[in-house]
C-alpha cells in the first residue's frame, strides 16, 4: 500500500488522459486497468486527521498492545486531556482501528506497520 489517496490516482489518471488528447494519443484499457489497480489499494480520500502528540500515543499504545478503550481511558485522562474531548473520541477511534492517519500540523499520511 502506497501513501497515494484515491483522490491522488484519480488526478494522475485524469492528467494522463489529458496529456494523451493533447498528444493525439489515447488511454486505453491497458492504462485504465493500472489506473484501477491503484486506486483499489489506494488509500481513502477522508482519513481520520488527528494531532502529532496524539498519533505518538497511538503508536506508542499499540506497541505496548494496549485495546482500544483502555487507550482512550489513557489519552483522556493522563496526557491528551485537551484534545480527547467528547468531539473527537471518534476521530480517535477511526484512526486507532484503521492505523492510519493524516497529521493535523503537516498533511502527513502515517500508516501503522502490520503486526507479524
């Protein structure tokens, strides 16, 4: 799985169907069958956006294979009370089942690594 959203493999396949017109070129089923690979294992467009601070806890809580509510107890009561409000428990939720997320301060996609 890439860092690519399906809005990404969207946008590249509009762009090379463009360049291919402008060419006097075409995208055939060859191109279009890629295009649709990708955007299968592409990521989703709205993924849960949550703080640095409180991906480092989710990162750190699934290390030490904490469950998911005994990591919402955690985060709202020891070290990300300000943030860990009724309005994002959900927020919180998504990004911990789904293992990734997009960091609120920078746009970054941080993915979880697979447990072996």
């Amino acid at each position: 799985m890439s860092d690519e959203t399906k809005r990404d493999v969207f946008t590249d396949a509009v762009d090379a169907l463009a360049d291919a017109q402008a060419s006097g070129g075409n995208v055939g089923h060859q191109d279009a069958n890629l295009f649709m690979a990708e955007y299968d294992t592409a990521l989703s467009d709205d993924l849960p956006v949550i703080p640095k601070a409180v991906g480092d806890v989710i990162v750190k809580l699934k290390h030490k294979k904490f469950s998911l509510s005994g990591a919402m107890s955690y985060a709202a009561v020891v070290s990300l009370s300000p943030w860990m409000t009724f309005e994002h428990e959900d927020t919180f939720a998504l990004a911990w089942v789904l293992g990734v997320w997009r960091v609120e301060e920078t746009g970054e996609i941080v993915k979880l690594e697979a447990e072996k």
